[in-house]
C-alpha cells in the first residue's frame, strides 16, 4: 500500500506504475474518491462543530431560546448520522482501492509484459557434459523406487507427490541443510505454521488479486499460505518496535499450499509443479532505508546463491520486468537452476524488495531516533524449496547407472554418504 498523500502529490509516477505493471485500477477514480472523502468528512467536521457550539448556548440561553436550540442540535446530531453511511462507503471503497495500488519500481527494473521481457543478468556454475544418455526427473525416481505417483494421485489428486527411502531423506537434508546454512549466517530460524487468517493476506500483498492461488477452508476462516512470507509478515502486525530491534532477519521453515488456478496442463508431470511442498523463506525487516533495503536485497540474493553453489547447481540470475515483478515490488530477481532433461533453466528462488508497500499494509512500525513512527520496509527470498529443487540437484547430479552423487555440502545430513540409490537396471 502506498501513503495516500504521496499518491495525491505524485500521481503521475503513480500512473506509470500502474501502466507498466499491467494493474487494472484507476488512479483518477482514487483521488476522485479521496476528494469527496474529504469532503464528507469536512462537512461532518463542521456539524459536530456546530453542534458543540450549540451545545454550549442551552445552559446560558434563556427559557424561550433554549428549545430552538436544543432542536438544533438534535437536528445536527441526525444530520451527522444520516452521513455516516456515505462516510463509512466512502473510507471502504478508497481503502480497497488503495489496496490495489502498486508500488513504484526501481529505476533499474526493465519494462516488460511478462517473463518472456525478463532480463538475464548472468549464468553461474558449468552445464552437466554427460557422456551418456541421462534420465529425467521422474525417470531416476521411479527407478530407485524413491516415488509413488500413481498410488498418491488416488488419495490426493494430480500434482501430489511422495517420495520414498532415501529419497524423503534427500528431501529432508536439503531442508535442514538451507536451515542450517542461513542460521550460520544470522537468520533466526523459525518453523511456522501455513494455517492463516484471511487478513494475513491482505497484509502481505497477495489479496486482492491472488485469491484464485489460495486454498480456504470455510468452516474455520483459515487458509492455507503458498509461503512462510504470509504468516511472519503478520508476527509484528500493529506492533511498534524500537530502532535498535531492527534488521530482523527470519529463514521460516514451513508447508505451503498453490492451488496453481489457471496453469492446466502445464508442468503436470513428476516434481516441477505440485499443489503442497516444503519451502525455506527468507523473510527480513530493517528500516525505513532505500539504500539499506537494496543491501539486505543483495544479502539475501548472496545467501540463495551460495546454497545453489554449495549444491553444485549451474544457474542463472535473472531481473524481473515490470510486468512480472507483482505489484508490491520495488525490486526482483529470479534465479533459475538448470534442468538437463529439458535443457534449460527453471525458477527456484525469487528474490524481492517491497519497501514500506507491505510495511503499511500490516502497520508495521518502528521508532526512530528521534522518536517517529515510522513504516519499516521488508524483503523477501527463496531459501530452498522441496521438492521443485530436486528436480535439477537429481537430473545434474545423475551418474550412468542412475544413482546420484551426493555433494559434499549435503553429506553431512545424509550420514555421509557421497552416492545414493542403486544402478538401474
């Protein structure tokens, strides 16, 4: 959510906004609503004035003036009422307006429509040279007896999975092992819950807008969230913490739920795009800094890169365009890990910067030095998310047999052992 005065003092930059992030509100129907707003309010102002003018007259007011004067004010009092329905429609219809207001982007961010206007920045690591023919994803699984697609689908549906043996072991070590790198380097590790209110939503951006993505349990006002970023965004909601309590910097361990509405057909087959997974946020709030925020951005893209390196996945980096950067972004990037069997890269890690959008949305505030309230501002990363990620770490990692070597940075969680599975036959 943007402040409200900046919006009516730059609604040009506003506009622009809205035009090269493709969001479908109107700007001028914003500040038409807020003028009559003002308005109301202005006149409702000037009654209860009024009224309390009046009010004080009865007492020194003789006997012949004192009913007209009362009648006044209770003729106030009804006309105050009778306004108060537009003054409530009104403050609800701008607050969902501004709700849907999108955030400026940074100067840097190309404009674009959609990925495909994406910006590459640059490729990491050395493309898998196999000198034999390798095996996909769902391949090497079902050949080491590590998946049971078919007997899942029957108790859940398409785009479930599970995974067996060694193969929920992998999945767990490399939770553990992303959980255990980002503590070594500051992040306070939490495990939360994807069971959240609805308003947890709105806090965080993704409603109104993403509702279709998001699955509802009705009987309980509950959803389930698609990321750890929803419910530790609301941890400090309406809180007012002190400057010297900030950064604070969270990799949030959780399940998350996508309905994936309006993706059929794509990606249906083995791990890439499943409805439950397991995800390890990045998840920061420091203060009101633009210079800071574009810091704690680089960190927190640093911290997923080194988890890739350390998993010895090539990948690339990747600047979103407008278009494809979600409206309360001021800044991000993808990272995208290479998939030999489909001979290119696919997203595993987002990287974003909101400033204060998301900040005023869940009234996240602090103290300054000199004593202000001020909106922090907040980013969020991918730290590693399971299963999607084991679709790359098993298809590079692959050996001609169709056992995987494990690497290095992995051991450790998996008893030490350096290959897993047996050949295939």
């Amino acid at each position: 959510m943007l402040d409200l005065k900046f919006i009516r003092e730059n609604a040009g930059a506003v506009k622009h906004a809205v035009e090269v992030k493709g969001v479908p509100i109107d700007i001028d129907e914003l500040l038409r609503l807020d003028r009559e707003l003002v308005d109301l309010k202005q006149r409702v102002e000037a009654m209860q004035a009024e009224r309390n003018a009046n009010a004080k007259l009865v007492p020194k007011a003789t006997p012949e003036e004192r009913p007209t004067l009362i009648q006044r004010g209770k003729d106030l009092s009804e006309e105050i009422k009778a306004l108060d329905p537009a003054l409530r429609a009104h403050e609800d219809n701008l607050r969902q307006l501004l709700l849907r207001v999108p955030n400026i982007p940074h100067a840097s961010v190309p404009v674009g429509k959609d990925d495909n206007d994406n910006v590459e920045l640059r490729r990491e690591g050395q493309l898998p040279a196999f000198e034999f023919t390798p095996r996909d994803q769902v391949d090497l699984l079902e050949g080491q007896g590590w998946s049971d697609f078919e007997r899942v689908a029957r108790v859940s549906g398409s785009r479930s999975y599970l995974l067996k043996g060694e193969g929920a072991l992998l999945e767990m070590a490399v939770q553990m092992f992303a959980m255990s790198f980002l503590a070594g380097r500051g992040f306070t590790p939490l495990s939360t819950t994807a069971l959240v209110r609805p308003e947890t939503l709105v806090n965080s951006g993704h409603f109104p807008g993403d509702e279709e993505s998001v699955y509802k349990l009705g009987d309980d006002e509950l959803m389930l969230a698609g990321t750890a970023e929803v419910p530790v965004n609301s941890l400090y909601a309406g809180e007012q913490l002190s400057a010297d309590q900030l950064p604070m910097a969270f990799s949030a361990i959780s399940g998350a739920f996508r309905r994936e509405a309006g993706s059929a057909g794509r990606d249906v087959r083995g791990l890439i795009r499943v409805h439950e997974f397991r995800k390890v946020e990045q998840y920061v709030i420091c203060r009101a800094d633009e210079q800071e925020g574009l810091k704690w951005f680089e960190t927190l893209l640093g911290n997923a890169e080194a988890i890739l390196q350390a998993l010895e996945l090539p990948y690339r980096v990747v600047q979103n365009c407008t278009g494809d950067m979600g409206a309360g972004k001021v800044l991000m990037y993808d990272i995208e890990t290479w998939v030999p069997s489909e001979q290119k890269y696919r997203e595993t890690h987002s990287c974003s910067y909101l400033g204060d959008w998301q900040a005023r949305r869940t009234g996240l505030r602090y103290r300054d030095e000199t004593g202000k309230l001020v909106y922090a501002h907040t980013l969020n990363n991918t730290g590693i998310a399971t299963p999607r990620i084991l679709v790359p770490l098993l298809e590079n990692h692959q050996q001609a047999d169709g056992t995987i070597r494990v690497p290095e940075a992995l051991r450790p969680y998996l008893g030490g052992k350096a290959v897993l599975g047996q050949p295939i036959r």
